[in-house]
C-alpha cells in the first residue's frame, strides 16, 4: 500500500472585497518572512513603536542598536500602536481613561514622526476588517465596537454588546466573515459579524474570568485565548462557537503572537492577576506547538517581570515585548530564549514592530495576514 495522499484543501471562500487566502491551512502564510514585506512599506526604517499608558507618549526603538531613537507626546492613555489596514499608517489608540477626549494619532512610518490626532470615542484597540472597509474602534469603557471609515475615522455605525465587560481583543476567522472578541472583566467572549454589524452570540468560559488576547490559529476555524485569572490560554472552536480545551502556560496570561512559520504560539504571562501588578513579578514567555497545542518550553524573565503586548520581528527571531509595570521593553531570542530589557517610558503597552511581512494588517499590534 502506497501513502495516502492527503486531499488538497478547497479554496477558502472570502466575504467580497478581502484578498484570497492561499493556503487554507495558514492563514498567516503571507506573513512568514522578511521575503514577504510589501514593496510599499520596505524601505520604511526598522523600529519598535512603544505606547507608555502613564507616558502620554510614545518610544521609539532601533532593533539594531537596541536604544531609544525618540520619544513623542500623544493624546491621553496610549495603549496600542496599530498598523492600518492598507499599512500607510500607525494608530496609536489614546483611549483616555475616565475621561472623554480620546483621540488617535497618526504615525508616519516612512518618517517615523507623528501627525494631527484625530478625535475619536474611547479608542482602547483597534482593527480592520479583512476587506479593508472598515476600522472597528473597541470602545472598551462603553461596551460597543464602532465601525469606522478606515480613512477619516468617520463613524458609519456601531455594534453594542452589553453583556462584554472591558471588551478589547479580537481576532477573525479565516474568511473574514465573523471576529470573536474577549470580554476582559466579564468572563465572556462575543461573536461578531463583521459583514452585517451584529453581535451573533455570547460564550462564557468555564473557569478564570479575565479573558486578554485572543488569536486565530493557522486554519482561522480554531482560536486561541489568553486568560489572566486562568493562567493559561483557553481552545474555543470558532465556527460552533463552543470551548474544546485549555493550555496552562503561566501566571497571568495575557498576549499571543505566532511565529512566522506559525507553527509555535508565543504566550506572555504577565506574572500578576492584576490589572496593575507590581515589578519584578513572576513574568514569563510559553512557546506553543500549535500542531499538539502543548507547552514546549517556558522562559522565566530574568530577575522577575511583566511582559505583555507586542510582536515578532520580520526575521521571526526577535520577540518583543512591552514589559508593563517594569516600564521597560524586553527583546527576546526565540532560539533561545536570551533576553535584553530596554528602558522606556511609564507603563509601556501595545507595541508594534515595524515593517512586518504581510498582505494587510488586521489591525492590533501588527496582526498580519
């Protein structure tokens, strides 16, 4: 008996306006190397754009020589620096907690400088819908993703999920059709159509309650989702909308990225249950195997930490991590582990990397596809 030869895999079948996903098995295969980076942004330079939430600013980092290179004022409370979709700009989501003068300001990342803020209702996350029509601003104090024109930020309508308490992570399946967003202090997550703005149903978690980030995995039908009280990353079958299993990875769980091959899930865990944890705490990083959904390895940040949000290099080798209340950026060897910490600013949060391989971005910290 020869091998059984392994069925091709039908094309998926995208909502209209959204690039062809090529390989159905990845959907991140478009963004799986420095080869892969859009002619339009290459000679952007390299840099690490780094939100500090009690800053009112941003810093920038060189990779090369591992140093602030800048450092700008923004709107009030910085929590993420979020490629657009058609990947001309750098938001950065100034949310202004408590009080009502949120805004987003505009990166160049061809200068690296900011421009003109934009007035925008409590901005905490933002992403794109895959067609590249839409800006969903989570209004995270309100409960309610805003559908924006991706350009001007003009409001075109909005989806209210009352039961999503501290709504701000998302991430869409393969075709685009649907996006599944955490509830962070309501224990829940929501289904969203993302082609004709409705909440689609509510799913709570068996156990933890402080769902963070979530990600999809490869085949854009699995998800994955990192919960802080858990400590560990929940499975959730996205197309029933139903739990199929958990990872324990660490102390509060909290940020997930894929590695450019997307055959690892790096896991950040933020080393307190609480949402403002002190320094030195015990932080660490889990590397995944998504093919077994099994801890392969975990990395103890040296001398205690809290990392949090960011992304991967354009070479995969570099993971880059704000460390939250050590107010410092941690730049991390994926071979092995072997770490640097940068000073920053006050609380850095959602950094990006920048220029990174892919198509278009989702939105977040570079979710690229």
């Amino acid at each position: 008996m020869g091998e059984a030869v392994k069925p091709v895999a039908s094309a998926v079948e995208t909502i209209p306006g959204m690039p062809p996903v090529p390989d159905a098995h990845n959907i991140y295969s478009e963004a799986s190397g420095p080869d892969k980076i859009s002619p339009a942004i290459a000679q952007d330079p390299e840099r690490i754009y780094v939100p500090n939430l009690r800053g009112n600013s941003v810093s920038v980092i060189d990779p090369k020589t591992y140093k602030v290179v800048d450092t700008f004022p923004v709107g009030r409370s910085p929590q993420h620096v979020v490629p657009s979709w058609d990947l001309r700009t750098l938001w950065v989501t100034n949310n202004s907690e408590g009080h009502t003068d949120g805004s987003l300001t505009p990166i160049d990342p061809h200068t690296g400088k900011p421009g003109k803020a934009v007035a925008v209702d409590d901005p905490y996350n933002m992403y794109f819908t895959p067609d590249g029509q839409n800006a969903i601003v989570v209004a995270e104090a309100h409960r309610r993703l805003d559908f924006r024109d991706p350009h001007t930020m003009a409001l075109k309508g909005s989806v209210e999920a009352p039961l999503c308490e501290g709504i701000n992570h998302a991430a869409f399946s393969a075709d685009g059709r649907y996006a599944i967003f955490t509830c962070e202090f309501g224990r829940y997550l929501a289904k969203v159509d993302t082609v004709n703005r409705k909440l689609l149903g509510m799913l709570k978690l068996s156990k933890g309650g402080m769902p963070q980030d979530v990600l999809a995995a490869p085949d854009g039908h699995k998800f994955y989702v990192a919960d802080m009280h858990a400590d560990g990353v929940f499975i959730i079958d996205g197309d029933s909308f139903k739990e199929t299993g958990f990872i324990p990875t660490g102390l509060g769980t909290h940020g997930l990225y894929p590695s450019r091959d997307a055959k690892l899930l790096y896991v950040a865990n933020r080393g307190s249950h609480m949402v403002h944890g002190p320094r030195h705490s015990k932080g660490s990083v889990s590397v995944v195997d998504v093919a077994t959904d099994k801890v392969l390895k975990t990395w103890p940040i040296p001398g205690g930490g809290s990392p949090d949000m960011g992304n991967v290099s354009a070479d995969g080798k570099t993971l880059w991590l704000s460390g939250r209340f050590d107010d410092v950026v941690y730049a991390i060897d994926t071979q092995t582990g072997a770490m640097k910490s940068i000073p920053v600013g006050a609380e850095p949060h959602g950094l990006t990397v920048w220029p990174q391989p892919g198509r278009y971005s989702i939105g977040h910290t570079g979710i690229m596809r």
